[in-house]
C-alpha cells in the first residue's frame, strides 16, 4: 500500500534526526556541487542506482538514507530491498534509487555516511551479542556514542542483537564513584536515590569491592555495576548479589575476547562502549546501472 | 589577557558546531540529570576535576569541550593545559575545570564524547602522516567523515598533521566515473569542466587507466587520481603526469601498511578515507580532585 | 560571588527552553515596541524595578525570567531576592531589575508569562503536597503538560513538594490498556517487557481489577497502576500488591478533597494530572521605583 | 477534495507553529516509547482511534492535532469530523484516525496535550461572550498568554466567540502608567504617540480617573483603557468618551460574574487575561476501537 | 559604563536577527577561511582595524556589525564611533575593531555586507525625507523588504527619516482591490473590518477614484489609500477625505522628483516600495592600521 | 510526470534556503493577515492568479516563489510557465497559482519580494554579459551579497549568463593586501599558501603593480587579481601574466560603460560587486482572474 510508505519515517521522522540531517546537507551541498553542475550540468537525465553491500553486514540505516535523498530532491524515489537489522551477503542491494542523476549524484556521499556508520555499529553489536550466545547474558551499550547521533546509534545496536542502557542522564539512575563520595558512602547514595528518583527507575550503584557490594545491596539497590573486575571476582559477586535478588551488570574494557568467559561468570548485563565509541563503518557503495 | 580566552572559541563559535553541541547535550541532558538530583542534590559543592590522557594521544577538540561544559553551566571555569594538536603523553592534563560539582558531572559524558573522537581522529592522522615523512607527498582526507562533524573532523586531520581534501561538493571539482559516463568521456567532461567550473578551482578527474590518463592529460586536467592502482602502475603514471606538471593524488583502500610504497612510487597526494570513516575514540578520563 | 552568578543558568541554559524563550520574544517583541518607541523613545533613562508576589506563592520560574530580561537586553542586571521553591508572602520581592527603562518594559510581560503560570504550578503542587501530609505517600505528575514546557512543568511541580512520574515516553514503562490488548493480555505484556525493555527501567502495569491485578503480580510487575479505583477497592489492592513487595500508583480523577483517602488507603503514588493540565496563573507585577 | 485537505495546514503551517511542534515531539517521543517498543514491538500493527470530547466543548486545536500525528508518523492517516469553532456535546467524535497502532499510541499523548489546553480557551470564551450577549460590548484577550503558545491561544479565543487584542508590542499603541510617568503626563505621552508611530495604529491610553480621561480625550486619543473602576465609574468615564467619539475599553480583574455589568455600563470592549493565563485543559480522549 | 555596553544588543539582540547573523555566517565562514589559514595561519597577532565611511551617507547597522565581531570571534573588541543614524562625511570612522588578525579578516566582508547595505537604505531614505522638508507629509515604507531582513530594514528607514508603514499582515488593516472584489465593494469591506478587526488598528482602504472614495468616507474608512493617481486628482481627494477628517496615503511608483508635488498636494502620507526594494550598498570599507 | 514535479525542489530544498523562508514567513505572516481575516474571513473561495512579468526581464527564483505558496498552504497548487534563467517580455506569465484565495493573498508578497529582487540581479547579470558579448572575458560575482542570500543570488547571476567567483572563505584563495603584509610579502604569502592550501584549489594573488606582479608570478600565483587598473595597464599586465600561463582577473569599480574596454584589454576574468550588491528589483505582479 503505496501511501504506508513515506519517504520519510521512522527514526528519520524524529525533530532532532531531522536537524542532524539538515547539518549534514548544509556541510555537503549548502554550495552547489560545481562539479556536477559544471560537467553534467542538467536535472533532465534519469537514473537508477543501487545501494549494496561489499562485505557481510548487519544493515541500519537505510530510513535516514532514504530521508536524505529525499530532501536533496523529492523527485528521486527510493525504494528499499532490505529492511534495517537484515543481515547480508556481500552483494545485497539493500535500497533502489530511481530519479535525476545530478540530484542522486549530490545525495549519494551523505545518504552512504551515514548507512556506513549506523550499519558498522549494527554489524558489530551482532558479533558481540553472538559471543555471548547460549547465555542469559545481554550486551548493552553505554552513553559513549557519538555527540548528535545517540537515537540512531542505539537504535543500530538493538537491530545488531545488544540492548540499551540508560538513554541519557534522565532515563536511569546510576550511582558512580563521584556520587558516592558526595553522598559519604554507598548507603547514603542508595538510600538518597530510592527516596528521591522517580519510581519508574531502578536504582543501579557501582561497586569496586565485595564490602561496597554488601553495603549496596543492604541499602537496597537493585542492580549492582561491577567495574574492573576479574571474571572470578564477578563469579563471586554475582553469586551474592542473585541470592538477595539483585541483578548484576559488569563493565570495564571488555573485549570480544574476554566476553564470553564474564557471560558464564555470571553477568546479567555487561556494558561495552566500544559498540558506539569504536566502531568503524563498514564498506557500502552505490552504483549507477548502465 | 583574561578577555582574549573567551569561553567559546575557534571551531566552536561556528554556527554549525553550535547546533551540535545543542543536539548533544539535548539529547543526555535535555530531561536533567535524575542520579545527581537524587543522590548529590545541590548545586552548593564546588569541585575541581582534571581531563586527561590515558594514552599517548594527538590532542583535538578542546575548544568544543570548553563550550560544552561552558553552555551546561557559565559558572564551569575552564583551563586548557594543553593545546589542540599537542602531542601528549599519557597522564598529560588536558583540560581543569572549575566550579559546581552537579553541573561539572552533568556536562563530562558529553565533553570526553566529543575530545575522545576527536583526538581519536588526530592521532590516528599523525600516524599516517608519520609513515610518509621524508617524502613529498601529503595524505588527505575525503568527503567520507562523520554526518554534522565535518567541520570538527577535517580540522582533527590537520592537527593530526595530515591535509585536506576539498571541503564539501562546492570546494572541489572532482570528476568521477558517473560524470564521465554521463558527458561520453573524460576529454569531454573535462573541458566541459574547465570552460564552467568557477576559476578558484583546479579540475580534478579520476582515471582508471594510462589511456584515460592521456586522454585527461591532453584534455588539459590539473590533477588526476588514479584510483585502486599499484604503486607499479601509479609510478608509471605520476612520470606521464608529472612531464605535463600535472599532480597526482592516490586513493583506494591505502593502508598504513601499504602506504609508504605509493608516497615513494611519486603520489603527490594520497587521500584516506579511514582517517575519517574508521577512527576510534582515545582513552580520555575526567578525574575530580579530592 | 560574582562570576557564580550569570544571568543564564539552570534549566534556563538547556537548548530547549532557550529555544523556547526565543518563541516567546519572537511572538511579543519581534516587530518592536511601538508604544514605548513612540513614547519614551530612547533607551537613555534607567530605571529599576521590582518583580513581587500579590499572593502567597511558592515561587518558580526565576532563573527564565532572568535569562528573558539578560537575552532582550544584556544590560538588563537581574538581582535574585528568592529562590525557586521559597513559599513567600504577598509583597515579597522576588527579583530586582536594573538598567534602561525602555528595554525592560519590553521583557516584562514575557518575564511574567513564564514565571507566573511555573509558580502557580508550583503553588497549586504544594496543596496536593500538603493533603496527603504525613503519610508516606507521594504525588506525582504526568505527561499532560503544555506542549514545549514539559522540563520546565516537571521542575515547578517538585518546587512545590511533589514528585515526578516518567518525563517522557522514554524513561519508564508504563503498560496501559491499549499495550495489554495489542499483547493477549497483562500476563504476556509484562513479560514481553520485562524480557526487552532497558534494564534501569521498572515494569509498571495498570490493572482495573483484582483479577488483573494477580494476573500482573504473578507476571512480575513492580508497581501496579489502579485507575479510577474507589479507596476501598484500593486499599484491598494495596494489601495484595505489598504483600508481594510490589509498590502501587493511583490515578484517576482524583482532587485536593479526595487525595487524602486514597493516601490512607495506602497508595504509595498518586498521579494528578490536574498539577501541570489544570495549572492556573498566579499573580504576580512588576513595578518600576519612583 | 483530497488534495485540497494536506495534513499540515492552517496554523500548524507556521513556522512558529511548527517549531513548538518539534519543542514539543523532542520532548516526549525524542528517547523513543520503550513501553510500545517492549511490548507490542512491532509497527504492523494497524488500528483506528477516535479522539472525542467528554464533556460540552467548544474545539480548538484539530489542525494541530493532526499536524502532531502526521509529524510522528506521515502513515497516519488523520480525518476530521469536526472544525476548529465547534460547541460540541459529550461524546463527539472530532478526529479519526487510521494506521499503524505503535505510533498512533506514540504520537496521542501530545495531540491530546495541545488539543485539550486550547478547547479549554475556546470553550471558556465563550462562556465569557455568552455573558454580555446582547449588548455591544465586546471581550477581548490580552497579552498574558503562555509563551511560545500566542498565536495559537489568540485563534482559540476567537473560536470561542471572543476578539483579539493587540497581538504583540509592534501591532498596538497601548500607553500604560509607566509610559505616562516618563513622558511626564497623559498630554505629552498621546501626543508623542500620536506624532511618530505608524499611522495604521490607533492610539490607546490607560486613565486611572476622570481628570486624566478629560486630559487624554483633549489630547486626541482613540481609545481610553479604564482600569480597575467600578461599573458606575464606567458608565461615567464612557458617557463622556462616547460623547466625542472615543471608544472605552474596561479591565482589571473582571470576572465571569462581573462582566456584564461592565457592559452594560457602556463598555465597547472588555480585556480578560483569564481568558488564557487561567485556562485549564477540558478532557477529551483517543480511544481505540475494537 | 563597561556594563551598559555588551557586544550584542538593540536589533542584534533579537532572535530573528540573530537566525539572520547566523545564516550569514554560516554561509561564508562555515568551512573555515583558507587563504588566512594558509598564509597569516595563526590567531596570535593582534591588529586594529577602522570600518569608515568612503562617501557621504545616513550609518545603519552598527549593532549588527558588532554583533557579526562577537560572534565570529569573542575576543573582537568593538568601539562604536558612530551611532545609527548619523549622517556622517566621507573618511569618518564609524567602528574600531581590536583584537586578532585572523578572526578580523574572516568577519569583514559578512560585516560590511550587513553595513553597506542597511546605510544604503538609511541614506536613500534620508533623501525622500528631504525632498517633502516643511510640508507636513511623512514619507513611509511598505512590505516590499528583503525576505528575513524586515525588522532591521523598516529600522534603517525610521533612521534615514522616513516612517514605517505596517510592519506585517498582522499590525494593520489595509484593504486592497482583491479584497473588495471578494467583499462584493468598498463598502461591505470597510464595514466588515470596522467589525470583526482587532480595535488597536485603523482602517485604511485603497480606492481608485472619486466614487470608489465617497463610498469609503461614508463606509468609515480612516484612512485612504489613493493608487497611480496624479498629483491634482491627490489634491482633490485629499480635500474630500480632509473634509471628513480622514488621512490620505498616496503610492504608486513615486520617485525623488515627483514626490514633492504629492506632498504639497495634500497628501498625509507616502508610500514608496523603492525604500527598499531598490535600495543598493554604499561604499564602506575596513582598513588595518599600520 | 506528476511526481517529478514536487512543490518544493531545487534551492528552495536546500536547509539554508528553508530556513530564510521561514524567517520570511516569521516576519510577515507570523501574527496572522487581519485584513483578508477581517473582510474576506474564510478559505472557501478558490481563485487563479497569475504571476507575470510588467518589464522585460530575466526570470529567477520561481522555486522559491513556489515553495513560499507551498509552505504557507499546501493547497496552493504552482504551475510553472517559465523556467529560471528565461529572457521574458512584459506580459509574459511566470507562474499561475491555484488554490483558496485567502492563503493566496497572505502568500503574494512574500513569494513576490524573493522573485523581484533574484530576477533583478539575472536581469542586471545579462546587462553585464552582454557587454563583454564576443570577448574571451568572463564577468564573475564577488562575496558582496545580501547576508543569508548567497546561494540565491549566485545562483541568479548564472541564470543571467556571469559567472561566479568562489562562493565563501573556503571554497577559494584569494591573498589580498592585508595577508600579504601579514606574511612579509607577496612572494612569501603565495608560496606558503601553494604549500598548505587544500589542492584542489587554485591560488590567486591581488596585485597592485607590475613589480608586484612580477613577484607574484616567479611565486607561482596561478591568478593575479588586478585591482583599481586602467585598462592600459591591464593590457600591460595582462600580456605578461599570459606569457607566463597565468590567468587574469580584474576588479574595482567597473561599470557597464567601462567593462569592454578592460574585457578588450585581455581580463579573462572581471569581477563586478554591483551584480548584487547593487541589484534593484524589477517589476513583477501578481493578478487574480476575474
């Protein structure tokens, strides 16, 4: 049904996506493309490209590519082949763009940016949430993403299989050492926290040692975050904190490497930041069809 | 001279790096900060907190992190230890900060997001500008950098000691295999290109072999890339450009590895996108003084 | 201390309330002054005034208007006599405002716009606060807050001593009638949630019956939501619910008359949307000294 | 006609409009609807809702309702089944609308928020025009509206029956005390107005007696703004500005009980500023069907 | 007093005027200055700088200049020696500009562009202002301004000495031949807006002869409108619309030569699009002191 | 093909054009058109209106024209008669507009005001490009434009047959007399620009004599601007520059009377500030069929 699909939706509707695209043109195109303009020189020929994979990628992104060729010209329709959290192979098309050249040319390096980065942050998610497999582990991420960017790139960890974390400062209460120093220990912070936090939020403190875990959890938190620990030293935690019923996230530079055996040591959650601050894009090109 | 280091400075007094640091910190502060509301509560204490770094990094983005913790709270005093495009050491003081604890804590996420990416980009620069050193060529950047961050990013490439490629699709004429198609050939895109390109700019046109490197060269082209060659064959073809005084720039999946052996087979530029698409955060801390 | 005070600070600093400051002073002062132009005609003479209650008022919105008079004219000087939350008696000060008479007759009706609707959220709070006075219960708002005003709402209803539900539709699980049938039933609801939704998040469910409300406790929710509930029926729900550890939320209609049995009754939480949707202005002038 | 009903029109078609829109998007949907994307998790789902009064109201706001659904999500379709102005009773249906459930659910909350506020400003100006029907006094708002809401609360009072004052400080001459004081009399400040400003604005003045009428209505004002008399002063102060032509107009604390006497006493208009600074939102729903 | 001189205020202060400045620099600076980087290249040296006048001209636009200094770089510092709305000689000074090289050059031409312009109209307007001396007509603006540039041109012309028509649709009433064609004549459309018009606004109505102006005056039109009409047959009209204290406006493609004849035959005031719309730059340059 | 003929499209899609229409429609519909509100008081009437040139003209800024119909009522439907960049004579018809009368008449003056000043500057583009008709000279615009308007206005002057110079600071090198002082000369500065600058753009010299010249050209300046020459010396200059490859650009106060004179002299490249900063709009009208 031709009218459920806009050339704008999704996250690509949202005001503060709108206005990272709007940036994203004004750095690109705001002047003219002289090239273009000066070698093709006309809107009047049409063309059809194809958005594809060259490497084996777990895809997002593809709404805020069609929005952007959307603005560039609105005459250029898109039509997708694959849906965002598709997995595919080298080859896959994932969007079909039909339309003026000259238009679809000026679009082609802002709507590739930004599919590359969301889907390299998907395709990695995907090989962390594939190592913890088997387990009752999730991966989640962390507040280190990229500033302006953070609904896309945790909307591209979840399509890579992870989970979120908080969304920012006001949606989760996590006590850290600076909070706990303010407040004179562990107890206060958590007991200040679950008098005055809005009730929809648990109440999640950081924990460096086994005496802070017991004071945490006879004050009453409701998730314990382990930083830096060893995999043993989370075996024991864990153990404590699931007996009072408390759940148990662990974080600290933990690699694909070393996830799995923090998985089996007992983790609920681990939190990587590497998912958004490390991650690389992944090759995706658009060619013109003869 | 105090009134000659304003809080918001160089890049991030530009229009555009505003609205990002605004989208920024809309979107981790824009609903408060629910952990330090509950748990330190006040705005009363007063801190001290260092920035620094935790590997040896080519330091960028200071003056961005300024401005963040400036627009949190104008009572944040900031003072820069360090200079973008230092090199530095680890535990090198980058930045001190000054002021209300609460707000100093609401701001930190952001301000390390946009120095950890950042320095990220210039030190991964410096090492590709290190592994060409003694040569005359120069690595360049491209147009593949990170949507709303050009800006940021193509200023961290120069601090990293490596140079720019055009700015956007208005300081360039690049023309590429689509264009070339379109006008049937490169002589005719090229003189096309020379007869109504605006005079600033040099014509740039990508070949792919020595016949369409003679065919740009008698078309009168100023700089030729030569795209996905090896260093065999872009020797061959810098000594044909080079007797018409024509430059030569090199691009296609060049590595850090691979790179010396194009600079020394005579690319006058060589242009990367991974200095952009695939950089990674440096390890930056914010530690408060006790 | 002079540079702790700037004249933007607070919630007034966040990019959406300036952004929404700058809607105001476009929508009154964009087209200029005339009367004033016509009158006084210059901005030579100075003056000082007082901006004071005329009733007895908790007191909130000070730090907007002063970033109203500092952005109409920065030479507007602000002296804060109150903080926000003060309860304060007719003809108490609340700001001083010093500099040309001509530039703050221009601000101050956009000046008491704001703080006149945010104190009279914050003093009709402070009644619903007061009604359910030593009992452990706490109101909370809602979501029905002016559009474009929520961060503002939500801390004027804390100012006067009640409390905050979820800010937005992203900090906190709330499944209402419409997710239950889309899901089969409360059972699969909470269960699908508690299997998805970030983890610093609680699982609220809204029941409309006992059978619900044991259907929702063995799922595993954590704070039932009882609407349109007599007290009777949510004192017999609050029984049940805490003898599962489970915390209870009322909402519904409820008044200043009839907040009380439903805090005796044994509501942990009561939602009033009449806090922020029903808010009226209290007043609030400005008077300039002779 | 169908392409003469777009989704965005009227009001919501301004850009002041449209950007307390995205103010108002940003802050409830900006993070997502983890309740939604947890439990019914998926946008397949189609539904059809009708939003409907719950009590007598007179309806404002269906252009900006819609403008909200179709913002959220360009699939929902919206139609209207009543027009702004409407005095309708319990249980009218004002909109329907049809598509996919998750973002219908999304978007309603703020649909709801702007239509409720300004239905309850239409509905009580006409409860305030229903009371000096019959004479030929006009209620007029004023200023003392919610930020960054005026040109819609304005309409809304029109809607209800009402007329509008100035709209801001540039389409009006209204010379207050302050005004007065600086020019050094009634005289000089109508006579200074009279003089410079533009000559499409007729030149009001607030009197506080009948000495300063007598000097106002020397000076050749157009209109005279009593303030805070009783209605026998009215009937007096007006008597003798009808007598040459002026027009009166009365405020100051007039209430629904009060007002007609007000008219009655020769009032041509009458300014209410509880008209909006004491509006409260009426209660209309969305409810799904089965 | 330092204080009462902050680096943006009057026009500049506005949120329009600053959306302007920023879209300016935007424009010109947004990809940074590569002739100062690549030979001055650094922020260290210092210079002073005077904008003065190269011909005689009425100055506008000082505010804004400043303003376009401030933003660009905080460190400018601006000394005013000029006000708006001088009339100055050729080589006056009109702004001292202090501080770093580099940043003044990138700021120059955006400043002077605004300048050059906004003195253009202030000087063309001074000349109209003379050519009506001792008559008591007043020459005035109309809508035909730049689009985004109203407020700081009907601001120049006031300057220059002319008056300001109706700065919107919204702050006056001015019926024109469309309308009376849709009103079915002069009188249904008079008598419609002396009803239902906001009361701060006179009523002005365009006629075209004498008939169409005996309808207007009987109607209780304020104002008339008189179109393409010659300097006898104003006289005539004026006579008529004076008799009935009526005021007189005349348009219709009034030059510097003609207008004088207009005023002396009556007419109360002019109208001249040309205030504007054909406004051109003056010479104003910067130079660096040695 | 109906759907490649979207209302918005080409400029008038960029975000920086978006936006200076916003600020056109903020500023003279922002508070409502009281006239048509007053008298022709509702949207039912439909009417057709032409949109037609009075002089002859080259016509540019139609798709802006067509998206300030658009965007204050998207009922509005705009059909192109004539196409940007076309040589018309008085009569001719541009655009013909559909749709409710009401929004049509709000819409006039603003789509007018953008139309009138860009085909002003194509109409005086031509004049320009004629004048050097049968030279090799091209007559190129300079960074003299209306602050917010460069796109438009560069893009005007290519619609009336001149071409543009760099379009900002970062799209062209341009060392003037102050970087030459900075760098100690003009040999210095054009080597440490051929050094640093980005590659694809040329470097150009401003020269004020032929010693400089001279020194400029063993630097290896690839242009040399000529500034405030006769056309004698420009000869002279000329000659030298072309023995040596170089090209040559002209400029300062150069009129349609003098400009053969220096395009006969040898300029390949004269610039003219007054192709906008000395535009005028030309006559175009609006006209509702009867």
């Amino acid at each position: 049904m031709t009218d459920l699909d806009p050339p704008i939706r999704g996250l690509a509707a949202l005001p503060s996506v709108a206005r990272l695209i709007e940036l994203a043109l004004d750095e690109d195109l705001g002047r003219g493309d002289v090239t273009t303009q000066s070698t093709v020189g006309t809107d009047e020929t049409l063309a059809t490209a194809d958005m594809n994979a060259r490497r084996p990628i777990v895809v997002f992104g593809l709404d805020v590519a069609a929005a952007v060729f959307h603005r560039v010209d609105a005459r250029l329709r898109v039509v997708r082949k694959a849906k965002d959290g598709d997995a595919v192979e080298p080859g896959a098309i994932l969007l079909e763009i039909h339309g003026p050249a000259a238009t679809m040319l000026a679009a082609e390096r802002t709507a590739l940016n930004f599919v590359q980065r969301l889907s390299g942050i998907a395709t990695g998610a995907q090989r962390y949430a594939d190592a913890v497999k088997g387990t009752s582990t999730r991966v989640v991420d962390t507040r280190k993403t990229t500033p302006g960017w953070r609904v896309l790139e945790k909307a591209a960890v979840v399509a890579g299989g992870c989970g979120n974390h908080r969304f920012d400062l006001g949606s989760g209460v996590l006590i850290k050492d600076n909070h706990i120093v303010a407040c004179g220990g562990v107890k206060a912070a958590v007991v200040a926290a679950k008098a005055r936090a809005p009730h929809p939020l648990r109440i999640e403190v950081e924990v460096t040692n086994l005496d802070e875990l017991a004071e945490a959890l006879d004050a009453g938190a409701e998730i314990v975050l382990l930083d830096n620990m060893t995999p043993a030293q989370v075996g024991e935690a864990a153990a404590r904190a699931h007996a009072r019923g408390v759940r148990v996230e662990v974080s600290g530079g933990i690699t694909l490497e070393t996830i799995r055996a923090y998985a089996e040591a007992g983790a609920d959650l681990i939190s990587v930041g590497a998912l958004t601050h490390s991650a690389v894009a992944v090759d995706i090109g658009l060619d013109f069809r003869n």
